[in-house]
C-alpha cells in the first residue's frame, strides 16, 4: 500500500516524556546559558515569596499598633476618670469645708431680782458669805482609801525612775498576793498646758502620767485614729496631678519596711539599715520633699510647751515626717509580730532600733520623743499591755483584747497566741532598755515595763484570760536579769507574784497559765533564782 497507517504516524508526534529525554541528552544542558537562566527563574521565586512574606508581617504589624492605640486610649480615659473623680471630690470636700452652721442666739440673762430688805433675808446671806470662806472639809465617804503597795527598786535617773524610789528586801514571810507598786494603765484626756511659752518645759514623773482603762477618753486610740487620717490624706494628695509627693509616697514606705526587715542581732549588724531610715527622716524633716505641715500636737499623748534648747518648738512638723514616724512604728509593730512569736531573742535588735529612732535629738519635738506613736500602735494591737481585760470566749472580750479577725472569723488561738508573745517580748525589749551610760534620754523608761506589769498580775482572778499570761511569760522570759538589774529586790517580789502566785488565780480551762509556772522552775534550775 502506498499510504502509511494512521497509527504509524501517529507514533511520529513526540511525547512530553521523549522532549524531556531527548533534551536531557541534549549537548547545551550544562551550558552555562542553562544555569543562568536556572538560577534567574530560582530568584524569581524566591523574590516572589520573601514579598508575600513581607506583605504579611506588614500587615500583622499594622493590626499590632491598632492594637496599641486602643488600649493606650482606654487607660487614658481611664485615668481621665480617676482625675475626674478625685477633682469631683476635692471640690465637694471644700465646699464643705466653707459651709458652716450658725450659732442659735443666746437667750438673754433674766434680770436679778431686786434686792430685798427684809431683815432674815439679810441675816441669811451674811452667813452664806462666812461660809464660802471656809474650805470644804470632805466627808468620810468622800475621802479615798489609800492603798499600800511597794514601791520599785531605786534606778537611776537617766532610765526615768526617781533616785527616791526604794523598795523593801522581799522575805519568805510576805504576803501571798501582795500588789505591786504602780496603779493600774490610765490616760487622762491632754489638758490645755498653763504654763508661758518662754518658760522652760519639765518633763512630768512617769508616776504622774496613768491611764484610764476607758475607751471614750483613751488618748491612745485619738492618736491612733489621727494617724490613719493623716495616711489618707496624705494617699490622697500623692495622687493629685503635679504632686511633689506623686510617686514617691510609697517608694518611701517600701524603703523603710525593707530596712526594718533587715534588722538582725550582733554588733553592727544594722547599721546600714538604721542609716538608711535616718537619712529618709532627715530628708523629710528639711522638706526636701514638700508635704503640708501638720499640727504635731494631735500625735502626742500629753500637751507640750516650747523646751529650751529644743530643735523644732513650733507648733507644726512636715506631714510626710510624722507619716514616716507612723510607717517606723507599723514596720516595729510588725517585726514584732511575724518574727518575735517564735523567736523571742529577735526582739533584741528591733528594741534596740527603736530606743536609738525615738531618743535621736533631730527626731523630737519641744524636747521630747514622738514614742506616743508606736505606742498608739502596741495600744490597739496589745491592750492588755495598758490593763485592759477581756473574756477570750466572748465576742466582746476578745475585741477587748485585740484578738485579730481573718475577714469575718477569728484567727486561730494558735496564731492569737503567737502575735500576743510576739508583742510582749517586743514591749519588755523597749521599755528595759539601759540609758545609764548614754547621753541621750530614755524615751520610755523601765518605769512603763513596771506599770504593764502590775496592770496584768493585779488583775482579779475571776477576769484573768489566757492572753495575759502568754504576754505576761513573753515579758519575763529573757528579760528577767534586766528586770532584776533596774528593780532589785522589787523584782523579785513582783517575778514571785507572777510566776507563782498569779497563775493560782487562773480557771481550770486557762491552759497557758502552766507556761507560767514553768518558768518558774526554768529560772530556778538554770538562774538560781527560787521564787517559791
């Protein structure tokens, strides 16, 4: 046949799979002509993908900032409103600060009666006259009891005792429930001061200033209360735009409750930490910092006049001085607390922080300490320390007492028991702390130790509580050779009163009254000292 088949030429038509074999075997595949254009085709993808890449993280990027401008604008209008609220505040504050009430109009006085002749009349009143100017002799139902009770030993007279003070050698023979020398805590409301400015300041005998166990007139708890409002208002002004004290407030509080933190025992241990506090002081006492004054009076427990030779006699201090006074305090309250409960000898470094901190002549006012402050403190946390009772069992007892909440419930009797020998270990390390060889004066002498103690083991049986005694035993246990050091004899008479003669008062279910007792027999067998 002269025609081929349609097969045969069909087989003809080369295939994709021959063109890539047949150009495989092609001589010009390692040409230099084909890499080139192998690699210009590479890079072109690559081009194509690393740009799709970019376009994505563009992208994402643009959404991020989006991101960031929203939120940056909620916390502006965020701070907007907390501007607007404290403005809102302050201006109602002064508005009512500028309202005042007016006074009713006093009644006029009635007019005296006309003078009568009428001769009884005459006679009555010439004898009225004779007898107003006879003193008043009281009745002897008006005359008080004197009570007899010893007094403590003679100390010196740098650590606020009376070089008269003697107390009897106490024998065998004394009587088992015995008093001791000092009255019950009680604080008398502050009186206006009669004395001229220009007149020197005296400094009252402890024996003179007591304390009434009465909440309505407990100056204590006044300036307890001024404090916390002092905080406030200081809070309040940090927070105002273009206050000198906007941020530094609380950098302040941090930097001394750390430094307290770090007090340790050894000689020079805390040096650094007792600089550091005392350069803050300064600082705030020169103003550097500018805060308000503040009347100084409201924080001290009895009225002051100007003392000769005193740094600061006016009327007023920087507010953010007392305020670093009161963070002092709180962060000695709280070592106390959290590290003496267990450990009883840490008491030592923070007394001795506390006797240096409030004798420092740069740091008090019309020539006496601020102490009152950390005492407004021990006050509310301690009571029992200044002759308040309380039934632990009660609700109202136990407010009485300073038995601490956890939100709505009590703390365990554990925990309650550790915070209580906490602060009376802390108590006893500042109040019996020696000023014999020192040049500066004691701002809270061994006398104050004597008072908590006789307002505890006085106490009658039937109103004793299980916190007395653990504050009682943490106040003699380590501290018993400088009790006997300031007190002699008296000590010993009051240390029998309370390690053996008080726990007799205790009820069946007063479980820490044997810690007591104990260390009764601890002090005989290690010390030598047999009180019964």
């Amino acid at each position: 046949m002269t025609r081929s088949s349609p097969l045969r030429g069909a087989q003809l038509v080369p295939s994709p799979d021959r063109a890539l074999r047949s150009s495989f075997l092609l001589d010009q595949r390692n040409t230099e002509s084909s890499h080139l254009d192998a690699l210009s085709a590479a890079q072109a993808e690559h081009t194509r993908i690393r740009q799709a890449a970019i376009r994505v993280y563009e992208l994402h990027e643009l959404k991020e900032e989006h991101q960031r401008i929203l939120d940056e604008e909620r916390r502006e209008e965020a701070r907007l409103r907390a501007e607007a609220q404290i403005a809102a505040e302050e201006k109602k504050l002064q508005e009512l600060k500028a309202k005042t009430i007016p006074k009713p109009v006093p009644p006029p006085a009635p007019k005296a009666p006309p003078p009568t002749d009428h001769p009884a009349a005459q006679e009555a009143a010439t004898r009225a006259t004779q007898e107003m100017g006879r003193p008043l002799e009281p009745t002897p139902t008006q005359r008080e009891p004197k009570l007899q009770l010893p007094a403590p030993a003679a100390v010196p007279a740098q650590n606020g005792l009376g070089a008269g003070q003697r107390a009897p050698a106490p024998t065998q023979q004394a009587p088992a429930r015995q008093g001791l020398a000092l009255p019950k805590p009680s604080l008398p409301p502050p009186q206006p001061d009669s004395r001229r400015p220009d007149q020197p300041a005296t400094r009252a005998p402890p024996q003179a200033q007591a304390r009434v166990s009465n909440p309505a007139v407990d100056r204590l708890i006044q300036i307890h209360q001024a404090l916390k409002q002092l905080r406030k208002d200081l809070t309040l002004q940090s927070k105002a735009p273009g206050s000198p004290l906007k941020g530094k407030l609380g950098a302040f509080r941090r930097e001394i409750r750390g430094a307290i933190g770090q007090l340790t025992g050894g000689k020079g241990a805390h040096v650094q930490s007792t600089d550091k506090i005392t350069s803050l002081l300064r600082e705030s006492l020169q103003n550097q910092t500018l805060s308000p004054p503040v009347e100084v009076g409201r924080f001290v427990e009895h009225p002051r006049s100007p003392a000769e030779g005193a740094q600061h006699n006016d009327a007023t201090l920087p507010a953010l001085f007392v305020y670093l006074i009161n963070v002092c305090a709180k962060g000695i309250i709280g070592q106390f607390v959290n590290e003496c409960g267990a450990n009883p000898k840490a008491a030592d470094p923070i007394g001795v922080f506390t006797a240096h901190l409030f004798s420092h002549k740069d740091f008090q006012w019309r020539g006496q300490s601020l102490i009152d402050i950390l005492l407004a403190k021990f006050r509310v946390v301690c009571p029992v320390l200044f002759g308040f009772r309380g039934n632990d069992k009660t609700e109202r007892g136990r407010l009485a007492i300073g038995w601490r909440k956890d939100g709505p419930a009590w703390i365990t009797e554990k925990s309650h028991n550790d915070r209580m020998a906490g602060l009376g270990a802390g108590f006893a390390a500042v109040s019996l702390r020696d000023f014999s060889k020192s040049s500066k004066v004691n701002p809270y002498p061994p006398v104050h130790y004597w008072r908590a103690f006789a307002g505890i083991v006085n106490c009658p049986a039937n109103e004793t509580s299980n916190t007395q005694y653990v504050v009682l035993r943490a106040m003699i246990d380590g501290h018993e050779q400088r009790f006997l050091n300031f007190f002699g004899n008296a000590a010993v008479a009051a240390l029998r009163l309370a390690l053996v003669e008080f726990p007799k008062k205790a009820s069946q279910n007063a479980s820490e009254a044997g810690s007591l007792r104990a260390l009764a027999e601890t002090l005989r067998t290690e010390s030598g000292l047999a009180l019964a």
